[in-house]
C-alpha cells in the first residue's frame, strides 16, 4: 500500500532521523526509577534491543540527572528526557542524551516573571550546544493556563493547537529548526482531530503520535491503533508511541504493537476505514483477533483482494471485517463493506445494509455491487 507521507523536514535524533522519508521511529519510555541505575540500564537495553528507536526516561531532580550520566555510560540506546515541570535541569541533563521534550503548558510552574519566550531561548540554547533534538510536547490535560484563557471554555482544540504553533514559530525565529511535535491527548478522537489540524497548518514540523493513558492491552493497543490509521493513513506521523500500562519486564511489547500497527496499515489491515490512497481501490480488512467468529474471514479477505483487481483505478474503499461486534459499526464509512458472522456474511453499502450472504455466496453479489458502483461513477 502506497500512503504519501507528509513532506516533513528531517530531525536528527542521535542516530537516527525522523521526518521526510525516513521510515516512522518507534519510541517507548522507562517506567523503572531513574535513580535505580541497574534497572533502568536493564530496561532501556530491553527496550533497545526490541527495536526502540529512541528511549525516554524521565528526569525529575539533579539526583536523576545524575544518574542519567552513568545510564548512558552502558547503553547505546537513542535517549531523549522528559523535562517536566524542571525547564531548568536541561543542562544537565542534555549532555547524555540525543533529545529533550518540554511540554509549553508546564513551562509557567518555575520562575513564574520570566516568559515562556525566554525559557524556550535557554532550552534552544542548551539543545544546541549539546547536539540535540527537541520535542515540544503538547498534552491536551496540561495547556498553557494563559493560552486557555485566550480561548472559550469549549474549545478543546484552539488552545492547544495555537501553543504549538506558537512554539514552533519561535523556536524557527531563534534559528532552531531540529524540533519534532506531539500532540497527545487520551481520547482517540481528540488525537486524530487535533493532529489532523497541525499537519494541515504545519506539513513540514514532524510529528510524533500518541495516546496518552491508552491503559491494558489489548484495549489499549486497540484506542491506539484507531487513532494511528486515521493519521498515518492519511500521511501523518513521523515517529509513534504506543504507551501500555504493564508489568517493567513486558514493556518492550509497546515496540513489538507499533511495529504490528504501522505494518498492518502499510499492508491495509485496519479496524477503521480510512482510504489509504484517495485516488484508487482501497481494500481493507481487519487485523482479526479472538472475535473472529469463522476462520473463513481470512480466506474471504483474500478473496475480495484478488476479485477486485480489475476495479484498482476506481476510487473506492470496500471493507472486510472480521465480526458482528465492531464489524456493523466499523463499516459504516466504507463505500462496500462485509462483515462476517458465524455462518454469513453481512454485505453493507456505506450505513445501508443490503442482506446476509453465505461465504460461497457473497464474492458473486459484492462483484455486483462494486459494478453499480463502477458504473455510476464512470456514468
Ligand atoms: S473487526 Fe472484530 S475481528 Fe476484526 S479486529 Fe476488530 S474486533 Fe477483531
């Protein structure tokens, strides 16, 4: 599947880079005490050695700081910190690592007479000195009190878009142009419409995706994974996060599902509908997991691919999916849609149901739908 990426500038971050061409970076963060050396060494390695492009440990106190030192002594990892409310252990903290994230709506805490403008100078000036990326890290429960003020009490989305805009632009007009931007929020739809929003106003700054609290898996893998294939579907999103609440030891498998996210979009296996190429056949079909209620939905998903190759100019998107729980609901944006139950399959024409098939059946009546459909496009 062919999806064309947002034309956004190349970050280095140690050795990697995000943004323009470069494949979308898997990120993960510790979640081990950073003052407990041996742990947090073990996890970031773990985390590493499961294809983490990039590693985040958080830095709350001159004591973390310093053992953040020791910590990039024995690991190769790519590192990035996470500031927090302390703008002013930077510092200390950017000589270990490849990149630092502030969030703007935590700049207010300390010093509260200087201006957010003069903070982001020192942070630009410390990043640049020690060869390293930033990330502005916008988190829709922590906005910018003052920015929200300029904004009505409703508007979810003004405030925290104007304060990354606005971050963007002044670290440009200080000549710092190494900065990604995330945007995060812990409902799916929220992410999606407020990156939605950036990328149309700001296609070169790379952004970096992700749901914050998305909880346990599989839940949490599957509210990530929703908001991931409306963005990178649709060309946004230069590196990813997917944030699991488990156990220390199982913390590489929020690598092992962004990696099984952004392949499966690539190979257009999506639980939601987004036409991955607006301009020809779009065939998707679910992951499939334990709902699948007849095995045959992998083999008809096939089926549908291969019978439609002779409709790939025509701009449709049809929908395979796997069972009567999200199946109805999920195909309600598909221009066709299936979704199977245990012993037929149910045939939809976006929110229009046009009848239950048997599988040996249903290849034959969506051949005649989709040529309805080719029909009246072509008419
Ligand atoms: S549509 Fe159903 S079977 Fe397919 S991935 Fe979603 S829940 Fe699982």
């Amino acid at each position: 599947m062919s999806i064309q990426r947002n034309p956004s500038r190349s970050v280095r971050i140690g050795s990697i880079s995000v943004g323009a061409e470069h494949p979308i970076a898997i990120q993960s963060m510790t979640a081990t005490h950073t003052q407990d050396i041996d742990a947090t060494v073990a996890q970031v390695n773990a985390l590493h050695a499961a294809g983490a492009d990039v590693v985040r440990i958080a830095v709350d106190s001159g004591k973390d700081a310093e053992a953040l030192a020791e910590i990039r002594k024995q690991t190769e990892a790519n590192l990035s910190v996470d500031l927090q409310e302390s703008y002013r252990l930077a510092e200390k903290v950017a000589p270990h690592v490849d990149k630092v994230r502030y969030n703007p709506g935590h700049l207010y805490h300390h010093e509260k007479t200087r201006p957010w403008q003069d903070k982001v100078r020192y942070l630009a000036e410390v990043a640049r000195d020690n060869n390293c990326a930033i990330r502005i890290g916008v988190n829709c429960g922590s906005v910018d009190p003052e920015k929200k003020a300029q904004f009505a009490p409703e508007d979810e989305i003004g405030p925290i878009l104007q304060s990354g805009i606005e971050h963007c632009e002044h670290l440009e007009s200080l000549g710092f142009e190494r900065f990604v931007v995330s945007m995060k929020d812990s409902d799916p739809a929220t992410v999606v419409k407020i990156n939605q929003a950036f990328a149309e106003k700001r296609p070169d700054v790379p952004l970096h995706l992700g749901v914050t609290e998305a909880g346990l898996p599989p839940d949490g893998i599957i509210k990530t994974r929703i908001a991931f294939e409306q963005l990178i579907g649709r060309g946004i999103g230069d590196t990813i996060r997917v944030s699991l609440t488990v156990p220390n030891p199982r913390k590489p498998e929020e690598i092992q599902a962004g990696r099984e996210i952004i392949d499966d979009i690539y190979s257009g296996r999506l639980r939601s509908v987004v036409a991955l190429d607006p301009t020809a056949l779009n065939i998707i079909s679910c992951p499939s997991c334990s709902r699948v209620e007849n095995e045959a939905f992998v083999e008809l998903a096939q089926d549908v691919k291969a019978m439609t190759t002779y409709a790939k100019e025509h701009a449709i998107t049809i929908a395979v999916m796997g069972c009567r729980v999200n199946g109805p609901g999920e195909t309600d944006e598909a221009d066709l849609g299936l979704w199977c139950g245990p012993n037929r399959v149910n045939l939809k024409k976006g929110e229009e149901s046009l009848g239950s098939y048997p599988y040996d059946e249903i290849l034959e009546k969506l051949k005649e739908e989709l040529d309805k459909l080719i029909t009246a496009q072509t008419a």
